[in-house]
C-alpha cells in the first residue's frame, strides 16, 4: 500500500510538468536520474560486464545472451577463454580516458567497437533496406484482375490505380532526395509532388501514434484512479 | 441366425488374416538415394536426396515416415541421425556429424505398422564448411555491395581531382542562423546526439554536425551544453567539441562540465533535458541522430522555452513529430548529406554524388520492372482495350 | 600515431564484420560472436567513465552552491541507495516493506525499480499524450498546400483508427485510412528508407575507410 | 524541411489572434477530462469486430468444458493498458469453461501482469461458487530467460524447463501440472506479446514443431506482422491492441475495461480534431482581418 501511495505521488509529481516546471517535478527529476543511473550501474554489471568475461550470467549462473548465441551457432558451449583476454584488455584501455595523459588510448577500443558495428551494419543496410526495397518496388502499372476466370474492369482499374500510385510516391521520393541536380523546372516540379507524397506520410505516421500515446495516458490514469485510488470499480 | 453368425465369423477371419498379411508386407524402400556435402554451410552437414516410396501412396498400411541413417563405412553398423516426414524427397543429416569425415547414409521408410525397409547406401560424402557464400541471394547482395561501395570510392576519387556539383541544402543555411541567433541573443546552444550507439550512422552524422557547431560556438564565444545518453557517445562528443575548440584557437574555453553523461535510459534521460531546456532557455536547440517516442517530447518543450529548433533524423515515425514541432527538420537522407556538406571535403561532396548514382539504378530497374510487368501483362491490356472500345 | 593506430583497427574490423556474412565457416561466426562480447564490455566500462561525469558536476554543483544545488543531493544520495543495493548479500534484510539485499524478486533493488522507476517511466512516456495534441494544434493549420496535406490525412487517418469514426462518417472513413497507410504512404515510405540506406551504406563506409574522422575530434 | 512559420505572438491581440496561439495547458486538461471522464461511464458506441477477432472468441468458445491451457505473458508494464484488457477478459471466458490455466512468461515482468489480471477475473462474482484453487485450477509458473530457446526447450520436457512456480513451489507438485510433458498435453495456448520474444517465436518454435493450437494478443504496433499467421491457420484467432480487447469483449457480450478504454479514446481523439478545427478557423479569421 505505501508503495502504491509512493509511486501514485511520483506519477503525480511527473505529471505536473505539464503545467510548469516546479520544484516537486524537480524533486521526482532528481530522484528518477539517480534511481535509473544506480540501476544501469548494477544491471550492466550483471549482465554484461561479468556475463561477458565469464560466459555466466553472474548470481544465477545462467548462460550469458553471447554464450547463448553461441551456443545455437554452434551447439557447444566452449568459448575460447582469449577472446575475454581481449576484452578485458580494450576495457582496461577505455578506463584509461580517466587518466589525461594517456586518454588517447581510449581511442583504440572505441575504433574496435564502432568500426566492427559499422562493417555490420553496411552489410545490414544493403540486405534489409536498399535489396528488398527494390525487390517490393517493381509493380505492374495494368493488374488485371481475374473473377471466375473473366477480366473484371473495376477490381483491376482498381488495383491498376493502386500500382500506379505507389510507384508515383516511389519515384517522385527518389527524385525529392537527389541532391546532384538542381530542384528546376520539370525536375523540380517531380521533386514537389515527392514532397506531396512524403506529407502524406508523414501525416499518416501522426495520427496513427495518437492512438497509442492515448493509451499510455489511459494506462497512468487507470493506475491513479483504479489501483491507488480506488474510484473506479 | 445361424447365417449371421458365419458371415460375423467369416468377416472377422478374414480382417485377422488380412492385417496379418500387411503387417508382413513392408513398404518398398526409397531409390536413388545421394548424398551431398551441404552446400554453402558452416559445415558438419550432408544433404540426403531421394525418390520417395511408391507406398507413400497405398490405401493399407502407407508409409509414414522416414529415418536417416549413417555410418562410418558401408558395412560397419549404422545408426539414426534424423528423421524426414512422408512426402519429403531429402533431408540434412547433422546430429553429430563431423567435418572432414566420410560417411555413408541409408534411408529407412516406415510404415504405419512400425514395419520398414531400407534404401541402397549412398556416400562417402564429407561434410566440409565453405569458406563463401553461393546462394543465389547472397550472391545478389554482393553484387549489390560492389557496385554501391563502387560508385562511392569511385566519386570519392573523382572529387578529389574536380569540382563536383551538390545542389544547395536547405537545411545548412538553418543551422548557420541558428548558431547565429544564439551568439546574438547570448543565450547557450542546445546540442542532443539522439538515442542510438556511437557506430549507428545517425550517430556519426551527429558527430559531424556537431564538430562544425562547436567550431562555430568557440569562435563567437557563446556556449554549447551536450547532454548524452550513450556512454561511448558520450566520451566521443568530449573529443569533438575539445577539438573543435583547439581548431578555433580557443581551447581555454572549453568546458568539460558542459559536455556530459546524464543516464542511458529513454526518460529519466528526458527528464534531465527537460529541465536544461526549461531553465537554461537555450537559444537553439539541435536534434541530430537516432531519436525515438521522446522526439516529441524534446520539441515541445523546446518551443515552450521559446528556442529555434532543428531536428536530423533517420526514424520514419520522428520525422513526422518533428516536421509538425521543429523549425526545421533534415529528412532521413537529407541529415547525411547535410553532414558530408558541412565538413567541406572533396571526399564527402564525392560520396553524396556515389549515393545519388545508386538512387538512379534504384529508380531504372523499378521502372524496367514495371515496364517489363506491363509486357507480361499485355494479353490482359488487349482485353481491356477491346472492352473499353467495343463496349463489350 | 594516436589517429593511425585507431584508423587501421576500425579498417580492419569494419571489413571482417562486412565480409564476415558471406563467409558461410564457423571460423568467422564464431569471431563474430566474440567481437560483440568485446562490444558490450567496452561499453559497459563506458558507462563507467558517464557515472564518473554526472556524479563529478553534480558534486561540484554542491560544492560551488550553483542554483537549485539542493536537487542534487537527491540525486547522489538515490544513486548510491540504488547501486550500491545492488550488490548488498541476499542474506541481508532491510524489513519487510524494504526487502531484502541482492537484485532478485522481493530484494530492495527490484523494488525501487518496480515502484519508483517504473511508474515514472511509464508516467513520461504518458506525457506524450498531451505533447502530441498540443503539437497537433500549433502545426495543423491549412497555410500552404504541403500544410494542408499533412492536416488533412493525419485527421483521415486519426478517425479511420477509433470507432467513433465510421460511427459519424461510415465506413469509407476507415477504408480510405487504410488505403492511405497502405499506398501513398508505403510508397513514399520506400523512397525514404532507399534514401537512408544508401546514406548509412556510405556512411559505414567513409567511416570504415577512414574518411570520415569526425569522432576522432580535432578535424584533420 | 520546414513547414511554414509559426507567427510570433505579439501585443495588443484581437480574439482570434488569441485563439490562434491558445495557451497549451488548456488543450492539456481537455485531454486529461477526455481521457479521465470516459473511465467513469461506458460509452456506447458501435464497436465492428474484425473476422481476426471473432475467430479469437469463437476458438476459445469451441474448446471442451475442462480444457488445459497454457498462456504466455510477454509484455511488460508499458503495453499493459492495451494487453491487460485481453488478458482479464480472456481468463474470464477461459473460467466459465472451467478450464485449468497454466501462465508462463518469457519476459521478466510477464508473471506480474498474469498474476494482476488472474486476480480481477476471480474477483468477477460470477467464479465466487466454483472455489478455485491455486495449483488446482490455475498456476503461474513463472519468468524464464531464454526467449525462443525456452520455447524450443518446453516442447522436449516443460517441468524441467520450469522447475519451479512464481511462488517457490516445485512445479511437479501441483496437481494441474501431474501428467504434463509438453505442448501436447495442453489443449490450447495463448500469447499475449508485445515484441520479441513472442507471437512470432511461438508460431515458429511452438505451433509449427508441436501443430499445437493457439490464439493470440498483439499491441496494434505488433498486429499487422502476425496477421499473415491467423490467414495460414497457424494462429486460430487475433486481437489487436486496444481495439482487440474492445471487439473481444464486444462478442463476449460483457463490456469491460476494453470498450471503456476505447471510449476513452474516441473522445480524446475528437477533442484533437476539434482542436485542429477551431485553431484553423482562428487562423483564417485573424488572417482575414489583415
């Protein structure tokens, strides 16, 4: 009960931002960034500081998330014990930005950890976004449609309207976001309509986040009203 | 009566002798069997192929599956290695095969009745890990690569020994004047990295734009307050905007307490910007990089405390929010060029013109596609036409 | 040396995760998985050096009697209550409405984190819901054509989404959300994500290559 | 990208001018009266209940009286405004069958939510006669890390992969778990998921390995990616965010916090279009003036 009553004050304490900056929402500030700072402090070290150095997941002895990966890779769960020697190591390096004299060195496990995560992600990019795009954007502008075995006019100008349409925004985006030739004339004029069909999306993105920010505000005032105050049944 | 009672006897005789014959008739085995090293694998695996049994088919006592079977030569005893279900034409054999081994595989089909028999031996094969990749779609995105990384260092030479020619981005010209409006005003500049890691390529456009803002700050002697999320980014934003201020011949002004780490969770994280914005009034705030739901968040607080706001950002869903809350918003790629834009470079101009040839092969081959959809459909675009004119 | 050495390690490591993925050998799959342990233990020594940063200006703050100072002491006092919490014996018990030691159900730690952390979170996130119509109110307005279309489909969309909706207008309003989402939208989308992708592709690249120094800092 | 400018508030302003750059904190408390005000009553409105979740009500309906079922709880505090609903409604509907419900969770705070919603469908007066019991009728088992693999792992022997129920108590000791080996002895299961891991990873590693039955409960993010399963057969019934549990509810026939909850979001998203409507007519009207 008294920590239902704790957390309805701190709910209120947020909400009151709202209205204006006070001291209670600084107070429920301050408290928040400790709070969250002390957890991530003890989370990251038992659940990837320790883990990863020991394969372990610290108090409970479970397999880490990369032993884990490891271990559906492979189906073994033996790690080279080099590969944490090398961890340890570039961690150490990283600590040392600490000391000024030396804090270069910082720079070489940040060059490891950005520079393997770009490589990553190039190949990433090329498979999930540019590959499959092109795949998904090759539409036929006449789709005739077959019911029972005959042309059907509407479905098909229908369907014909719908292709034609996607390629339009596909097409007219690209031309948007060309940057080797000047926003003129009939190139400028394409360009326009891209930023047509980029509003729309934009507007459709909108308003369908209202629904689900609606229900994050249902939720807190279910919390308040329901579980701590006990006004609705 | 009696008669009933022989046709019972009589019927159930012949049930009993009739199970009893099937469950003597074992289905026919599968035939031509082979076995392969699976291709393009990490190895310890061996493709099995087969016809299946004809007795897939038979109304009586069909078969229901099969085992696959493997050894260490033909004769030596052999023993289950998975299982294939009825219909199947092959299988991968893999519990507990090792690379660099020859075995043999045998294929047994069972019937419903547990009876089976087994195919011919197939191998030796030797399961081996291929060192690349063949599979058709690999393959594809190879190729995609190399022409993509193509047309970039290809451009990227190029610039360095002409001028190439970018057309003018809207967005460098906002964030000048808002560097501006804050030496004018006296007022410090508000700078957010976004929510994603130091290697994420939003991030690393925000490290350059955030360099040439720093340059900029030191020079006109106003100040730049950087508040991260992400530790890494938070250590590299330190080295930027020291740098940046040792370029600009300033390196005394910098601060170390203005560029700093808050908490790497969304909203305790948004708190504390909240209440920078609300109580340090920045002049001009920057959004640059990976944001999430909190974007909102930022630019309406933001314009509450009445700064000018310019957001960059690759999330689909935030550039809406920011395009309704900011002053000025790069749209996805709009934010990369922006960045190769500021640093000046040849290189950087080269790899915007590397990107641009790539959107051009995007935007053909979606067009031979629909070219090439429309001739395949040509037969129905005859039908409509005749339909339209005839008034069918 | 202090840029070349941090230059040839990110060339190095960048082209193995990216030529990595065609090479199908448990060689280089198991390199994979142990650069990304790498990976988090960097990081979580990173997040060392963060704590030292916000706990050094928020004592310094203290220590310099800055405006709203105060606040601070609130901070530094629950971060060590919550870290140091953390790694206090299971065996330890604090009372019945504080828990007991260690991070596991019913232990001090979690409980902070489940009644203060959490409804604080949630009640941010919550926020949201008032920022998004107070934006809606100051940007919606008809100015200009690219205004207008912005306006007009977020409200299509917005009613097509709750019931109430088709109850005033009929079901067309629904349907033309829909066909919204699933056309003009998807299609503009694509040219969006094409046009990101290639900025990331060459991004990683330049990074990988060494042309893009930004996070060196210091410019050339 | 810029839409055009915002005009700056001046001195000396007429009516519509005012209206035009409104003090936000109104439009503040008119969303939080909009929100709060429909909590309190039941706003009757057509609710059209989607094929994806008819099939959801009418799998469970078709179960035999006595069915054991086995729900996964995989979401966390944040989506449980638009889960929650689903999960109350469906652990009444599941009671009235008198089925035995076994809860697991793959997400750290799934036993939490089961156990909330687990306690407002036995307050439900209807369930007050029956006596149901803990370890009889119903058992939570608990938060297991692992995702898919945990999935994989039940399928082969489900009392060792939960060893032991949120309580402490070892799972072979409850008498609804005696018998129970894996997904075949559950004649039914449902998920209620947020992200990975989830509906997904319990199509692939679950329905696809085991051919078990199964219905589940998306947040509307999360819907249209698992809508594909419920066209195959995979998955014999969907619900979708918060309107899911409103439709839901609507078939059951007994309005709860779903249809109170849309209620709540019909209104709220009317005062935003109104609000966008009166700062257009304030806009054109001052603007007209000039």
């Amino acid at each position: 009960m008294v920590s239902l009553t704790i957390a309805g004050f701190l709910t209120l304490g947020i909400m009151s931002f709202v209205y204006k900056d006070n001291p209670v929402y600084k107070l429920c500030e301050s408290i928040f960034i400790g709070v969250s700072a002390g957890y991530y402090f003890v989370s990251i070290f038992y659940q990837s500081l320790l883990p990863q150095l020991t394969d372990k997941i610290g108090i409970t002895g479970e397999l880490s998330d990369s032993a884990l990966a490891y271990y559906r890779e492979t189906g073994s769960l033996a790690s080279p014990q080099w590969f944490n020697l090398i961890a340890a190591v570039l961690g150490v390096m990283m600590l040392l930005r600490l000391v000024p004299k030396i804090g270069w060195i910082a720079r070489w496990p940040l060059a490891f950890v950005i520079g393997s995560t770009a490589g990553l992600r190039l190949i990433g990019e090329l498979q999930t976004n540019i590959m499959a795009q092109i795949q998904k954007s090759i539409l036929p502008l006449w789709d005739p449609q077959y019911i029972d075995g005959s042309l059907n006019m509407a479905a098909s100008v229908g369907h014909s309207l719908t292709n034609i349409v996607m390629v339009a925004g596909i097409l007219t985006g690209v031309v948007y976001f060309f940057f080797s030739k000047e926003h003129k004339g009939v190139f400028g004029g394409t360009a326009k309509v891209g930023i047509w069909f980029l509003m729309v999306t934009f507007g459709a993105a909108f308003g369908l986040t209202v629904m689900s920010r609606m229900s994050l505000l249902i939720g807190r005032l279910d919390f308040l009203l329901r579980d701590w105050l006990h006004l609705l049944g | 009566m009696r008669k009933l009672f022989l046709a019972a006897l009589l019927s159930t005789f012949f049930l009993i002798s009739f199970s009893f014959v099937s469950a003597q008739t074992p289905p026919a085995p599968v035939t031509n069997l082979t076995a392969k090293d699976t291709p393009s694998d990490k190895g310890a695996q061996v493709d099995l192929s087969w016809t299946a049994s004809p007795d897939e088919q038979r109304a009586e006592n069909p078969v229901i599956g099969y085992q696959l079977l493997v050894a260490l030569s033909s004769d030596s005893p052999f023993v289950a290695v998975g299982k294939a279900d009825a219909g199947a034409s092959g299988a991968t054999a893999k519990d507990g095969l090792k690379n660099d081994q020859s075995y043999y595989f045998k294929v047994r089909a069972y019937a419903a009745d547990s009876s089976f028999s087994e195919s011919e031996v197939a191998g030796p094969a030797t399961p081996t890990g291929q060192w690349w990749n063949t599979q058709p779609n690999y393959i594809w995105i190879f190729v995609g690569m190399v022409m993509l990384v193509g047309f970039i260092l290809y451009n990227i030479r190029k610039a360095g020994k002409e001028e190439l020619y970018i057309r003018p981005i809207a967005g460098i010209n906002a964030i000048d004047e808002g560097i501006g409006r804050a030496t004018e005003m006296g007022k410090p500049i508000l700078y957010i990295c976004g929510l994603g890691d130091a290697a994420q390529a939003a991030t690393i456009a925000a490290f350059s734009v955030l360099g040439r803002v720093a340059q900029k700050v030191a020079q006109y002697q106003s100040r730049l307050i950087v508040p991260c999320y992400d530790p890494i980014v938070f250590s590299i934003c330190q080295d930027v905007v020291k740098g940046a201020y040792l370029n600009a011949g300033r390196p005394e002004a910098y601060n170390e307490k203005d560029v700093f780490f808050v908490t790497q969770d969304q909203f305790p994280y948004m708190a504390a910007v909240n209440g920078i914005m609300l109580r340090e009034k920045p002049a001009t705030n920057f959004y640059i990089g990976q944001f999430y739901a909190e974007s909102l968040m930022l630019a309406e607080t933001g314009f509450q405390a009445g700064s000018i706001q310019i957001a960059g950002t690759d999330q689909l869903i935030q550039m809406s929010f920011f395009i309704v809350a900011c002053d000025f918003t790069l749209i996805g790629e709009e934010m990369y060029a922006a960045s190769a834009y500021l640093s000046k470079e040849p290189e950087q101009i080269g790899s915007i013109k590397g990107q641009d040839w790539g959107k051009v092969v995007f935007a053909s081959l979606s067009l031979l596609g629909v070219v090439s959809a429309l001739l395949e459909h040509k037969i129905g675009f005859f039908e409509m036409l005749k339909k339209v004119l005839l008034a069918e | 040396m202090r840029k070349e050495i941090p230059l040839a390690i990110m060339l190095v490591t960048g082209v193995f995760m990216a030529v990595q993925f065609f090479v199908p050998h448990e060689i280089p799959s198991l390199i994979y998985t142990n650069l990304n342990k790498t990976v988090q233990v960097v990081g979580a020594v990173a997040l060392v050096l963060g704590i030292v940063s916000i706990l050094s200006i928020h004592l310094a703050k203290i220590g310099k009697k800055q405006p709203g100072f105060g606040y601070s002491y609130f901070l530094i006092v629950f971060f060590v209550l919550m870290a140091s919490s953390g790694f206090l014996p299971k065996s330890l018990n604090l009372g019945s409405f504080l828990g007991h030691g260690g991070n596991e159900e019913g232990s001090f730690f979690l409980n902070m984190y489940n009644y203060v952390l959490n409804p604080v979170q949630s009640t941010m996130f919550a926020l949201l819901a008032f920022f998004i119509a107070s934006a809606a109110y100051r940007a919606f307005r008809a100015r200009s054509i690219i205004a207008t279309l912005l306006l007009l489909t977020a409200i299509i969309v917005m009613l097509g989404r709750v019931p109430i909706g088709p109850a005033i207008f009929g079901d067309w309003i629904a349907e033309l959300a829909d066909w919204i989402m699933a056309v003009p939208n998807a299609g503009a989308k694509r040219a969006i994500i094409v046009g990101v992708g290639m900025g990331i592709l060459s991004l990683s690249l330049k990074m990988v290559l060494g042309i893009e120094r930004a996070w060196l800092g210091g410019g050339r | 990208m810029s839409l055009p400018e915002t005009p700056t508030p001046r001195t000396g302003q007429d009516f519509w001018e005012r209206l035009a750059q409104l003090d936000r904190r109104i439009i503040f408390a008119f969303i939080f009266l909009a929100l709060a005000i429909p909590l309190f009553f039941t706003i009757r409105q057509p609710i059209a209940v989607s094929p994806e979740g008819r099939a959801y009500f009418e799998a469970i309906e078709n179960l035999p009286a006595g069915s054991k079922v086995l729900l996964s709880f995989d979401f966390d505090p944040p989506s449980s405004p638009e889960l929650q609903p689903m999960a109350e409604a469906t652990f009444k509907q599941l009671l009235t069958k008198n089925c035995k419900l076994v809860v697991i969770a793959l997400w750290p705070q799934g036993p939490q939510q089961a156990e909330k919603a687990l306690a407002v469908a036995l307050r439900d007066p209807q369930f007050k006669d029956l006596k149901l019991e803990y370890g009889e009728n119903y058992a939570n088992l608990g938060f297991m890390a692992g995702d898919e693999v945990v999935i994989q792992k039940m399928n082969s022997d489900l009392p060792s992969t939960f060893p032991s129920d949120y309580k402490g108590n070892a799972t072979l000791s409850l008498p609804i778990m005696q018998g129970v080996k894996n997904y075949k002895n559950f004649d039914f299961i449902i998920n209620f998921s947020s992200g990975f891991p989830g509906t997904r990873e319990w199509v692939q590693f679950c329905v696809d390995r085991s051919g078990s039955k199964m219905i589940a409960g998306n947040t509307a993010v999360q819907a249209p990616e698992n809508y594909p399963y419920v066209r195959s057969g995979q998955l014999k019934g969907l619900l979708a965010g918060m309107k899911g549990a409103a439709e839901y509810e609507t078939v059951v026939g007994k309005p709860g916090k779903g249809v109170s909850f849309m209620g709540a979001q019909s209104v709220s998203h009317l005062v935003v279009i109104l609000f966008v409507i009166l700062g257009n007519i304030a806009y054109f009207a001052s603007r007209r003036k000039k």
